[in-house]
C-alpha cells in the first residue's frame, strides 16, 4: 500500500514570520512514530516546512498531522487527495480539540496520541472496514515499535535527533494543549528505561533533543534514563519546570548524563497570572536559586514567558525582559496567551466573551486573539515584538551574558544566543544550501564546554523542602 505522510507548514513559507532555521530544527517525529506500524508499505514522510510537497502523486492512503495554525493548510490537502480517491485519515492536537470541524475534511479522524488507535486503524483499514473515528483511551509506551528515523531526512534538520520518551505532564495549565489532548485517559506516562535507552543508542551523533513536555516530570524514570546515559558522551536538552530543578538531586543526574540546555516555563513573574493559568507549581518557587543551580551546572536556559494574562499590564513587557537579562537567560521564548480550543482557557475567555476570532491560523503565539484585560490589543502586540528585539538586542545579549559567574560561561550564552538570533543570514544560506548539517559540529561544541560549580548547586534546606 501507498501511504503519505504529510505534516504541513505551520506557517506558509512566504509570511514574514516564517523563520526558516525555526521550522528547519526538528524533524516531524509524531509521523514517523506512526510509520514504525507500515514496515512492508510503500510509505512517504514529507514535512512541507523543508521541502515541496507533491501534489500530484497518487497514494491510497494520506494521514495528516493537524496543528492549531496548519488546520487550514491540512483542510485544504486533505480535500485535495479525497477529490483524487486517496483515503485521508486527520489526527494531531487540532483534531483532538475539534474533532467535528476536521471530520468534515476527512474520512477517518484520530482523537488523542496514535500509538493505540492508528495500528487499530490500520487493521481495519487493511480488512475494508475502517471506522470514521478512533479516540484513544488505553495509552502506553511500553513494546511500542521504534520511529521509523529511516524516513527522516536527517540533512534537512539542524536537531534530526529530537525524541520523545515520554508523553504529556503531570500539571495542568489551564492554557496547556495537554488536557484537552490527554482527555479520557493517562496524561503523563513514560517509555520504559531499557527501550528509551536503545533508542537513544540507535541515535548517531552526539547531541539530542528530548521533546518531552516535562523530563524531569517521573522521577524514578528520569533517574533510570539518567544513570543509563551516564557515560554515553551525549549532549541534550529538553524542557522541565522550575519546581523540578529545586527538588532533590535529579537536575545533577541529568547534567552528568549530558544536559547542557533546557526549556523552563516561567510564564509569569506575577502571582495573579500564575493563579489564573493554574501553574501552581510556579507559585512561590524561588526563580532565582533555580537559575543560580542550574547555572552553576553549566546549564544554558531557554526562558519561556506569555504575555497577556490577566494579571499583565503595559509594564509587563520591559519588567519581564529586564528580569531575564539580569539573571543571564541565554535564550527566551515569548508568547501572546493564546486560548486553544479545548482548554479551560479557552472556555473561560468564550464565556467572558472576549474572544475576537476563529481564525485557527492566526492563533500563532504571535498576534491576540482575545481582548486582553490590561492593556490594549495594540500595546500587547507592539509590547510581544518589543520584547523580542529587546532581549535580542546585543546591549542585552553581552549584559546576560555578564550576568554569569565564570567567563566560560558568558562565553558560551555570547555564542548560543548571539547564533541563535543574529546569524539569520547564515542559517538561510546553509538551509538553502542543504548544508545544515555542517552548523550541528558548532552546535555541539559550543554545548560541550562546560564549567560546572558543584558546591553551588547543592540546595538549601528550604530549597528541598520546597
Ligand atoms: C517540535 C515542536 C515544534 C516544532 C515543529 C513541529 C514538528 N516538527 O513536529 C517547531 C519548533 C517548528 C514548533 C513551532 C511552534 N509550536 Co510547537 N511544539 C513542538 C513540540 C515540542 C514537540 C512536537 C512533537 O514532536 N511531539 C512528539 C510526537 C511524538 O507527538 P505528536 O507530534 O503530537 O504526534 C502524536 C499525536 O499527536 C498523534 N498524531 C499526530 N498526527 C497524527 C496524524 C494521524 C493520522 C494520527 C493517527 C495520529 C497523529 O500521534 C503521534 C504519536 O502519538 C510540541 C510539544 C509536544 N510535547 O508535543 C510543541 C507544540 C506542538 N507547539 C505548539 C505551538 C503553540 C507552537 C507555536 C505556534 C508556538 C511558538 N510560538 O513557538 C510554533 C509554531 C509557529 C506557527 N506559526 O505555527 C503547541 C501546539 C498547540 C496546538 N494546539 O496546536 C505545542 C503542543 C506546545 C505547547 N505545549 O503548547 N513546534
Ligand atoms: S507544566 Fe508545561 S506541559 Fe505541563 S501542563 Fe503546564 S504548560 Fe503544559
């Protein structure tokens, strides 16, 4: 059988917004994850962020993976194969949180992650009697087949080794994706140690990506992983939350295992904004001996933050960029609070009636989408833009990176964020070139030199009992 999978751009390549080394990171993973169940199919993975998709084959069966801001870009392939006579199948976080609007797009709708429900799919399929819906409810990652990697166009990334080997959180941010995906079934589950650890050894290269909402979220399993990488030689990042890297000695483990960066959701520096999204496991923690430990590990921050919140006025932005650079965030994601449908978020703002659209692919992080309460829908946007280029500006890069004890250390934040976001132009040549493959030797060593500080990281009592 003649299978396609299609994940579709997230933004169409000619939007100002389209940033090619962002959308050249990481290769689509939630398909090739669904191609290990097609070993003896004629299967095609086309991810349309780095290359041409071909509309003119003839497959017999198109699978498509719908994010919020592709929702109108999958519609409209999806209509285009069902007029041909291919058999088009939807899944992803979008159709999960509006399952009756991709139906209509679709002639079988996958609710919830694949791993359960597409293998059943398949069976059916092959037997002439697929259903219109599959909705996962009995989840797990244990004695599941490995990614295909075999269809990942490993030239065509910057990161080709991202991995997963967990799925969802144990918290639930209002705001989050994670409930309305995970509904009716386990939210937070883990591969088992021993296959996570062959995965990774089936990885060439040195440097990893875990994708994993919340690492360091099972403890017991993040100290397997850990242990079992020791000694490996990788380099990783991955994301976890700032209550995490206070308790216990799990942050250490993964640094001897190779952690050099990772993705903290701060969100907010004001109380009121974490009560409202529910991030409970920000509220009280103590930002700044999570910073200093994780600093003192050697290990780079990616600082996430949204701006839009209720508790957020015009002062936000400024406040929010200054903090981050006088602790030495090397890297900040920014978002506009976005309430995607599905999430307590979203009901809350529809039923206060302040959403000002449907226009899914619009809901990009990037532009309002619901009358903020403290401020204008101009001063928030305005203030999202202003954020970026001021914590990217290189006053602030070269201030954060003084911000760090060591001059290795500022060293390094200089060469991570001065490369991340002030060498587009070399990005675009190597991606145009093909040649991204030659940056990841810069991209490791500049994630390999580390100087760590133990005694500093060693937590306070009220840091463990926190
Ligand atoms: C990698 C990633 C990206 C990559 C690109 C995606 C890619 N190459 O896959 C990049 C960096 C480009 C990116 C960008 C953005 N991202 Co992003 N990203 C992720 C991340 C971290 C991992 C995705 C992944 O690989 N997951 C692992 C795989 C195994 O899971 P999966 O893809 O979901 O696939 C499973 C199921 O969904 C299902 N499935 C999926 N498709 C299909 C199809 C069929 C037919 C079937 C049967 C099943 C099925 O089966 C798979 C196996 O279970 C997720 C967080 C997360 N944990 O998922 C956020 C996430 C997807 N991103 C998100 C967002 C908001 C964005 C941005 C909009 C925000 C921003 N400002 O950065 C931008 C996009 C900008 C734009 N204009 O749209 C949100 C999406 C919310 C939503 N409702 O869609 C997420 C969930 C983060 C979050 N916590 O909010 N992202
Ligand atoms: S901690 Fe992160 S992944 Fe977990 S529910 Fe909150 S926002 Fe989602």
């Amino acid at each position: 059988m003649r299978i396609k999978l299609i994940l579709p751009s997230l933004t169409e390549a000619d939007s100002p917004h389209f940033r090619p080394i962002k959308y050249s990171l990481f290769p689509p993973l939630g398909l090739a994850t669904l191609a290990a169940w097609c070993p003896d199919d004629d299967v095609t993975l086309v991810d349309q962020h780095v290359e041409t998709l071909d509309l003119d084959d003839e497959p017999d069966l198109v699978a498509i993976q719908v994010y919020i801001t592709n929702a109108p870009r999958a519609y409209a392939i999806a209509d285009h194969y069902r007029k041909k006579g291919a058999y088009v199948v939807l899944g992803g976080l979008h159709v999960t949180s509006l399952p009756d609007e991709a139906a209509q797009h679709a002639d079988t709708i996958f609710l919830g992650p694949g791993e359960e429900t597409w293998p059943a799919f398949l069976e059916d399929f092959r037997a002439g009697s697929p259903r219109a819906r599959y909705a996962s409810a009995n989840r797990t990652l244990v004695g599941i087949p490995p990614v295909r990697r075999d269809l990942i166009k490993r030239e065509l990334y910057l990161v080709p080794n991202s991995i997963v080997v967990s799925r969802g959180c144990p918290h639930h941010c209002t705001f989050c994706y994670k409930d309305a995906f995970f509904e009716g079934g386990k939210g937070f589950y883990t591969q088992a140690v021993d296959e996570a650890l062959a995965e990774i050894e089936r990885l060439p290269g040195r440097h990893l990506y875990f994708l994993d909402d919340h690492l360091l979220g099972n403890r017991r399993f993040a100290e397997g992983l850990f242990d079992g990488m020791k000694g490996m030689g990788r380099l990783f990042q991955g994301a976890a939350t700032v209550e995490s890297i206070l308790r216990g000695d799990l942050v250490e483990r993964a640094v001897d295992a190779g952690l050099r960066s990772i993705f903290i959701g701060f969100e907010s520096l004001d109380e009121r904004s974490l009560i409202q999204s529910a991030k409970h496991h920000n509220l009280g923690r103590d930002y700044d001996a999570a910073i200093r430990r994780l600093d003192a590990l050697g290990v780079m921050i990616n600082g996430s933050f949204v701006f839009g919140l209720d508790g957020d006025g015009p002062d936000v932005f400024d406040r929010t960029v200054d903090w981050a650079v006088s602790r030495g965030i090397t890297t900040a994601t920014f978002h506009i609070a976005t309430p995607y449908p599905g999430t307590r978020f979203f009901q809350e703002i529809e039923a206060q009636g302040r959403l000002l659209h449907r226009d899914w692919e619009r809901y990009d992080t990037r532009q309002a989408v619901f009358r903020p309460r403290g401020m204008r829908i101009d001063e928030l946007e305005a203030g999202y833009w202003r954020a970026y280029e001021r914590f990217y500006s290189w006053r602030n890069i070269v201030r954060g990176s003084a911000a760090h004890e060591t001059p290795g250390r500022s060293l390094k934040h200089l060469a991570y964020a001065g490369g991340w976001k002030k060498l587009e132009p070399m990005w675009d040549r190597l991606i145009r070139a093909r040649q991204l493959v030659r940056a990841r030797p810069m991209l490791e060593q500049v994630l390999a030199t580390v100087d760590v500080v133990r005694e500093a990281a060693v937590p306070t009592a009220a840091e463990e009992a926190a």
